[in-house]
C-alpha cells in the first residue's frame, strides 16, 4: 500500500482555475480508498477460507436475507450481474450453496445456502464484523456517522444523474456555460 501523502487529508483547492490534478478528484480518492479496502479483504478472505471478496458478499447476504435471485444479488452487493454469476457458480461448485434448476424460462432457481455454506459464513462473520469495528474505531463517535451519511448523500446525488452519457452533456454545457462568461 502507498503511504498516504499529507494533501490526501486536506480539501483541494478551488480547480476552477485550471490547474488541475488527478489526485483532486473525488472520485479518485474514493477509488484509492476502495482499492485498499478490497486488497485488505481479500488477504482476510482468500487464504484462510478460500473465498473472493465478492462470493463472501453472495454468501452473507444468502445467509441474512435468504433465497434471492442474481439480479437481486446484484442490486444488494453492488456487484456486476457476470460477477455474482461467476461467485454463484464457484459457490456452487465449492458446496456452499445449492442452486436449483429453474423454469425453462430462467435455467436456475433463486440460490440458497448449505449447511456447509452457513457455517463457513458463521466462522467468517465475526472476523468482517471486527474488522469493519476496526476500520470504524479510526474515526471519533460523531465521524462514524457522519460518514455513512455523507455517503448516502453522495449516492443520492449520484441518482441525479443515472446515465453517464445525460451527465457528460450536463456537464459539457456547464463547462460552455462558464468559460463563455
């Protein structure tokens, strides 16, 4: 992991004057810390239990929600619909869950999890739930709040705007808009 530089904790300056730096983007600190993030559960995950950071998610959202199909899988874990496919094959294969066939319609039924699957998640789950404690016990009582809130807020202002190619042009013409005044 890279060494977090001092400017990593400060709010960039005003970028309307063109100078602008890669390392400013909102987006691009998020992906920074999401990047950790996944490399951190993937060490916790991948040795000692053999599991993706993705089949984990299938596997404890089956095991707290119970039966659901891919797509609803998808929309739980924010996961790709080929992704989940991929975790809920392997999952399968590893004898973590059981996934009827389905209707000729759909060629799988809604998976659920095994005996053998509940009681990998149950050895998994306090580990994940220590470690998101862990990551938590970093911020001060009124931070830890505030920034599920202000990633709510984030997500919802993402909604604005679902489709990039409408927001590319929201954006173009703002761009128009402010370098022609």
């Amino acid at each position: 992991m890279a060494k977090m530089r001092e400017e990593e904790g400060q709010v960039p300056r005003h970028l309307s004057d063109g100078d602008y730096a890669l390392a400013d983007s909102l987006a691009v600190r998020i992906d920074w810390l999401n990047n950790e993030l996944e490399r951190q559960t993937r060490a916790l995950l991948e040795l000692p239990f053999g599991l993706t950071p993705v089949e984990w998610r299938c596997l404890a959202t089956l095991c707290v929600r119970g039966p659901m199909n891919g797509s609803d899988l998808s929309d739980r874990t924010a996961e790709s619909a080929a992704q989940i496919s991929r975790a809920l094959r392997r999952l399968r294969d590893e004898g973590l869950i059981s996934w009827p066939a389905g209707s000729q319609k759909r060629g799988f039924g809604a998976p659920f999890v095994t005996k053998a699957g509940q009681e990998l998640f149950d050895r998994v789950k306090p580990i994940m739930l220590s470690r998101n404690l862990w990551l938590l016990d970093g911020l001060e009582p009124g931070e830890r709040s505030e920034i599920y809130r202000l990633v709510a807020k984030l997500r919802a202002r993402m909604e604005e705007a679902p489709d990039a190619d409408a927001l590319t042009r929201r954006l173009t013409k703002s761009v128009r808009e402010t370098t022609n005044t």
